[in-house]
C-alpha cells in the first residue's frame, strides 16, 4: 500500500515550528499535517481517544507518527506504553508487526528537541552568529544525544552566554529561527536519523505506487 499522507503528533509548539521548516526537506512528495499538544503528558493522556479516532476513518494510504521527547525516561518503557496505547485503539504499529502492513510510527528525540540542534550545530551559528562555531567538537557536546544536565538547559547556557535570551530560552522562536538553515542528512543526532528513516521509508514506498 503506497503512502500519501503523514498526520504528526507532537507534544509542543516548538518541535511543530522546527517540523514544518524541515519535513518539506525530508517528505516533499508527501502531504502531512502537525498537530501539536501542551507537552508529553497532555499528548499521552490524549492518544487513546486520538488514535481511537483514526482507526475508525483513517484511509489505508494514510500513516500517523508520535513523536515525543525521551527526557529522562527509559527508552524501551516508554516505547512499550506508545505501543500499546496504538494496540489498544486497534492500530498496527511499526514496532508490533513483521512485514505487514504498519498505521502508526512511535519516534522519540533523545532527549529533546534541543539534541537535534546540537546535530547541525552549522545551523545554531546561521541563526545565532555569536555562539561559538567549536561546540561540536566539545567532548560534552559530542553526542548530540547523550548531553548530559539536560539537552535544552544546555543550550540554553551556550546562547545566553552569547548574548542571547538572557530572560530564557524562547522555544518557538529559536526552532523558527534555527530549522530553516538545517540540513537535514548531515545531522549528527543518532534520534533525528531515525525518524528521518523512517519519513524516508514513507517517501519510497509512496514513490513505488
């Protein structure tokens, strides 16, 4: 079954603000909409009922991705309650199933968002040109998706000590500001990658209809 459309659930405003600059870079034979949420909680709490929805309408060419911050939470838990909140509204998820037909991707950033800035750290400087060009090469920074203390508090102290959001860290903005100079195949974040993957996945499969 070929892929014409992608409904992503999100758990904040920013990461919808960075997504929209970036999936025409990722899925531009593909049609998709966002649909962002409070945060995790709000986003978990309102899954069941969402999903519940889909599986009564959603059309066969049509996927749903959750996407959601890992914070400090175990990785696999959390992916096992995503899976059975899908399996409970009826809906084959790509982790559940072995060569069938899958609805639903569950993709998490490792730990937040902010990781995936800390990837394609060439983009930070487009938007902020004060901050230092040799993060990357930090031994702390190295991993964009093992930071240690917190990914976004992290980059947040890098910006103020540049000179920017001295009164905090402006979610939406920064994503605004940031995702449209990233390039998306070059980002170090092992989590953006896989999620890319997984866009890509859709993007063949909807090419070989």
């Amino acid at each position: 079954m070929s892929v014409d459309h992608v409904e992503i659930l999100v758990e904040e405003p920013s990461m919808e603000t960075a997504l929209r600059l970036l999936l025409p870079k990722m899925i531009e034979d593909l049609s998709f909409e966002i649909y962002p949420y409070q945060c995790k909680q709000d986003l978990i709490a309102n899954l069941p009922d969402r999903l519940r929805g889909y599986h009564l309408w959603l059309p066969e060419n049509w996927r749903v991705v959750v996407l959601l911050d890992r914070d400090a939470e175990d990785c696999r838990r959390l992916k096992n309650q995503l899976a059975q909140i899908a399996i409970s509204a009826g809906m084959k998820t790509k982790s559940t199933v072995h060569l069938e037909p899958f609805v639903v991707v569950n993709r998490l950033a490792i730990e937040e968002l902010e990781a995936w800035y800390f990837g394609d750290w060439a983009a930070v400087h487009s938007a902020y040109s004060r901050v230092s060009r040799t993060i990357p090469y930090k031994a702390k920074y190295r991993d964009p998706d093992a930071i240690k203390g917190g990914t976004w508090e992290a980059f947040e102290r890098i910006l103020k000590r540049a000179g920017y959001f001295n009164g905090g860290l402006r979610k939406i903005e920064a994503a605004r500001a940031i995702a449209q100079y990233m390039t998306p195949k070059i980002n170090r974040s092992k989590s953006f990658q896989v999620f890319r993957s997984c866009l890509r996945e859709m993007v063949l499969e909807g090419k070989n209809r």
